[in-house]
C-alpha cells in the first residue's frame, strides 16, 4: 500500500504590522481569536442547490469522484495542478460539512498548489491498488485506479514581450505598507506632474489587478489588500458635520508618512471615503467590489478561513446592513447619487442605474455563499434570499430592452390607476429615442441604464450588461442576446478598442443640461462614450460563461496590438476609440491589470468557471408575497413567468 500526504506551501509571511501604525494592528497575531484556521478542503453532500465541492471520495454513497489535474515532476511527486468544480451557490454553517484538515504551516495563509508526495520509494503510485490519502479525521480511502487517464499536463503558455511588459509595469505599481504589498496606485505615469489622486489605491481599481496576481497564483498582496481595506472601514467619516452610515468603504487610501519625534517616522493608511472626493460622492460600488473580491480570493485560493473569520464577518454584515436598510423606495433597486461608481461624474445616472444593481445582485450572492448561518445572521440570510428574488425579477422584467419591448413601450398607454397595470411606471412613448429604432438588432437586447418613476435610460452601459451576464442577473436567453447585441454592434461599442463605457454619448443641448458642460466628458470621451481598456477582463470572463471564446479573444487581439505603443492609456477617445483619451494618464494599473487577467482568463478557463454563477432557479421560488396573508398584495410574478424563467 501507497501512503501519501498534502503538503502545503504558503505564500505569504504573517505580519503584525497592519494599519494606523505598523505596531498595532493584530490582523496577523497567531494568538488572536480572529487568527485563520489551517487551510482546509470542503467535502459535502449535495444536499445544496447547484452545489459543488472541490474533491469528492468513492469511498461514501454521497461523493462522486471529481477529475484531478496534476503531473510528475520527475521526484517521485506529484503536483495537483488544478480542481475542476463550479460554484458553491450557498454556503452554510461550517457545522454542516464534513471537512478534511489538511495541516500546513502559518495557519491557513494563502498557498501554493497543493504537492502530493510519495513517502516511499515504489514508482507504480497510480496502479497500486488501496492507495489512499491519509488526513486528519480518516476521511476515506481514493483508488488512484479512478483517476488513471484524468491526471494531465497543465499547459503552460509561455509569455509574449507584450505580458512581460505589462506584469513589469504591474508589479512596479505595487503598494508597500509596513513592508508588505496591500495595492497597486491607479496610474504610475512618470509624465505626470499633477497626480491629484492617481497615487492612491482604490478598491474598483484593485480588482483586475487581484484578479492577475490570484490566477498567476500570488495571493498575499489580495488577502493583505481585503483586511487593511476591512480595517478602514470602521473609521469615522465625516462630511460637514455629518456622518454616513456603518459599514461604508472607503474609495481609496493612501500610504503616508508622518513624523514622530527624533528622527522617527511612521507610516500610516489614509483613506478617502469620499470627502476629498470631486463632487463628495459616497463610492457606493466600493463595499460591492470588496465583497466580489473575497469570494474571488477563497475560490482561487482555496484560503476560505478568510472569510470565516469574525472579523471579516463583521465587515460584511456592515456592508449588506447598509445595503439592504429600509427607506422610502418602492423598488428592489438600489438608489443612489449621480457619480457613486465607476463613472464618478455628473452623467445623469442617478437613481437606479443598471451598474449599480449588477453589482449589488453580484454581491448578495457572494455573501449568501460565505455568510456564517447562524441565529445572529438567519434574519440577514433571509433578507438577502427576498432581496435576490425580488431584484432578479425587478431587473429582468422591466430593465430589459429588445424590438418586442421597444415596440411594447411604443404602444403604452399612460396615466394608469390601476394594481393591473401595465405601464407601471407611466413612460410616455415619445422618451423612445430616436437612435434605438435603427440601432437594436433583430436577435439581440440588452439591459437599460436607469429605470425610475416616468423614466427610462436607454443608454447600453458595458459594465452593467456584463455584470448581468456574470452573475446570472439576466435570464440565460438575455445573457446569449447581450453578447448578440455586441458582436451585432462591434463597430459602435468596440471599435479601435474595447470597450465603450457607455453608448451613444450625449451631445449637444443634452451634454449641456445633462453634464452641466463638464469639460471632461464631452461627446465620446472619459465617461461620455469613452473607450475604457479595463472593462476587457470583465468581457471576457462573460464571454467564456456564455462559450463564446472566440469574442473575448478577439477584442483581447486587438487591445494588445494598441495598448502597448500607446503606452497603456486610461481610456480612448472619439466614437470608434481611434484616439487616445485628451487628459488620459499613461500606464494606466487597471488597463494594464485588465489585459493580464483576461489573457489568463482565457488560458485558465476552470479558473474561470470559479467566478461567475449559473442561473439558480431557486431563488426565483422565492416571493415575499406568498407570505402576506392579505388579499392587498397581488404578485405580478406569475403574469410574468415566461420572461424571468426563460
């Protein structure tokens, strides 16, 4: 018999240096209660909706076997080089999974592929028959005879000079805090003379440029980025004496520092939670991308003690509290202010916009994953299934555009009084613009920008159409007619460069009233129908969810022609994307960060698989209504049933 055992190499050092100063901080302390667990393999029955553990035994009657990719490296081990499994669409108490503990050093810091080694000298490891892996708790045995013809090469693609550049210029943008990385500055252009806050990190930034360092299996600088971020968040801001509610993260932060007396000097985090702000916007995207970004990080890395810990648990409970607290609004939909996301100016996006909402479905189901159930958070859990429910359907039933809707809407009738009405939120016809009529494909759609009482935004905005189609937010028949309408329109919303941030853009009068002339963003430029490099590794992770690789390739093709002889600009401008953007920074991190992470995307698709959701059509059962006893309320889901299940 064949005994081997995993062994763990973690990749980064603990630190006891975090935060307000490097002395104080107990992030890293070993003997803190928060401290992660060993590094640990889920094992579970499906006994979960669309849910699927990393490794399952033969030896029990609930476990498949799963295929395991690895290869010899010619010492008589082997290396697990990759799991195939999809998402976990919920997670629940810890106490309900069987777990393997699979011991390593430094208690669960982010590792390396785990290494199967061989304790004795026998060469037939995959033939001999009762092999077994031997963990903590006896688990089970693993006939290697299950895996025979599974255990394969991992290809690996070796770099062109144009990736070599761009990881240069990624790893030169890198933070240093204390000595440990913990971000990478927004842009890192030697040209610029003014950098006004293009020195800083922020959370939107960061997350392509996690996503490149976690497929290219470097995780400490993610992990130290999601807790200082998490520590910032319990400071006191204040705008004019007033303060906004818990749980708000901070748009970016800074590294400074400051003296202290005789020569000594300490450096402090300085975080800007909107008051320095142009306009003094709330990031309201901010905690959204933060929650995206942890699931990320446990899914790549296999590091789920992260966010079992109490601490990253009090985060998140802050954030969907913030989130998910009552008010006036009638709507599922999250209400905001003009400039609370990526496109942080004045652009008429107040109120719902689509960009938001993706995100914020995105984020509710990363936290029904990870969330601890117990009876502090089973009201929470309960609130996120409702809001997921009643937002998918909300989304899908009136953001949703196409001939039949446009058509619908052309033909609405107005001032309706009735709980059977059909245009609910009294849109006049005449709001169709003119330019949708000839521009909407036949065989594609696509979600709206904005949608509130007596308006509707018929603007494509790229990021919240993609998000949709990331998160399963759209129906799959809406996801494969977005990529339709896309690839329909690739002149207007691709052009020179991927990808527009928003289509068509205002001119004219309506720049005028709507922008209130901001120089900025005049006609197809920055955020007015600006071409943004970035959104490039969020195209192509929908691209692959919907199998069409060859279209993430193609506008990966083309952006790696330009990026590089332009030097890596924040955005293009004019309507094809033909020049650089007028105030643009060179080297720009998120274009670069964009670029790698969706290069390795493609050569990772079971990577890939990890960070976008399938449908769950559970969550489409769920309906507040059934529980109100009144005869008031009368559910509108079952005359739309076709629309939201299709």
């Amino acid at each position: 018999m064949n005994t081997i055992r995993f062994l763990i190499k973690p990749a980064m050092k603990p630190t006891s240096k975090i935060l307000l100063s490097c002395r104080n901080s107990q992030f890293f302390n070993p003997n803190s209660q928060t401290q992660a667990h060993p590094f640990r393999v889920l094992v579970a029955p499906r006994f979960i909706h669309n849910t699927h553990m990393a490794f399952r035994f033969p030896s029990s009657g609930f476990y498949q076997s799963k295929p395991i990719g690895g290869f010899s490296n010619g010492r008589g081990s082997y290396i697990v080089s990759r799991v195939l499994s999809t998402s976990v669409e919920t997670r629940v108490n810890e106490n309900s999974f069987e777990r393997i503990y699979v011991q390593g050093n430094n208690g669960g810091m982010n590792v390396k592929p785990l290494v199967v080694e061989r304790i004795d000298k026998d060469e037939n490891l995959v033939g001999e028959e009762g092999s077994r892996i031997e963990v903590e708790g006896g688990v089970g045995d693993v006939n290697f005879r299950n895996l025979e013809g599974l255990i394969e090469p991992k290809v690996v693609v070796e770099e062109s000079e144009v990736e070599k550049e761009a990881w240069r210029l990624l790893r030169e943008a890198v933070v240093y805090y204390c000595g440990s990385p913990v971000g990478t500055v927004a842009a890192n252009d030697p040209g610029d003379k003014q950098p006004l806050n293009y020195d800083q990190v922020f959370i939107r930034d960061f997350v392509p440029s996690a996503l490149a360092f976690l497929l290219k299996g470097e995780g400490e600088i993610v992990r130290n980025f999601l807790l200082h971020t998490l520590q910032l968040q319990s400071w006191e801001k204040t705008v004019d004496c007033y303060s906004p509610g818990q749980g708000l993260m901070p748009a970016s932060f800074k590294v400074r520092t400051v003296p202290l007396d005789e020569n000594k000097y300490e450096e402090v985090l300085d975080p800007d939670f909107g008051e320095s702000a142009i306009g003094r916007v709330a990031p309201v995207d901010s905690g959204l991308w933060w929650i995206i970004l942890l699931r990320a990080y446990g899914k790549l890395t296999g590091d789920y003690a992260l966010q079992e810990r109490v601490d990253v648990q009090t985060g998140l409970k802050m954030i969907l509290n913030l989130c998910l607290t009552d008010g006036f609004d009638m709507f599922p939909s999250l209400l905001v202010t003009d400039g609370s996301c990526m496109i942080d100016r004045r652009m008429g996006i107040h109120g719902h916009p689509l960009e938001i909402q993706a995100l914020f479905y995105s984020a509710l189901r990363c936290s029904r994953e990870m969330l601890a159930v117990n009876d502090g958070s089973k009201n929470l859990v309960r609130a996120i299934n409702n809001r997921l429910s009643a937002l998918s359907f909300h989304i899908r039933e009136y953001y949703w555009v196409d001939m039949k809707k446009i058509n619908e809407i052309y033909r609405y009738k107005t001032e309706e009084y009735s709980m059977d009405a059909t245009n609910k939120f009294n849109i006049y016809p005449e709001q169709i613009p003119s330019w949708l009529m000839d521009w909407i494909p036949e065989e594609g759609g696509y979600m709206m920008g904005n949608l509130q009482p007596a308006h509707m935004d018929f603007r494509f905005f790229t990021l919240g159409n993609l998000w949709s189609i990331v998160s399963s937010l759209g129906t799959p028949r809406q996801n494969t007619a977005m990529l339709n309408l896309i690839e329909a329109k690739w002149d207007d919303l691709v052009g020179h460069m991927p990808l527009k941030i928003c289509y068509p853009a205002f001119e004219f009068e309506e720049w005028r009233i709507i922008t209130g002339s901001d120089p900025k963003n005049t006609p197809w430029s920055y955020h007015n129908g600006g071409s943004w490099p970035t959104l490039l590794w969020q195209f192509t992770l929908a691209c692959m969810k919907m199998g069409r690789f060859e279209l993430a390739q193609k506008a990966v093709d083309l952006a790696e022609k330009r990026l590089p002889v332009d030097h890596w600009p924040e955005y293009y401008d004019t309507r094809t994307g033909r020049f650089i953007g007028k105030q643009a920074r060179h080297f720009q991190t998120w274009t670069v960060a964009g670029f790698l992470a969706s290069k390795l995307l493609l050569q990772n698709p079971e990577m890939a698989s990890m960070l976008f959701w399938e449908e769950d059509y559970e969550l489409l059962e769920i309906c507040v209504c059934a529980l109100n006893k009144s005869g008031r309320k009368k559910c509108s889901r079952f005359a739309a049933k076709s629309q939201i299940l299709v």
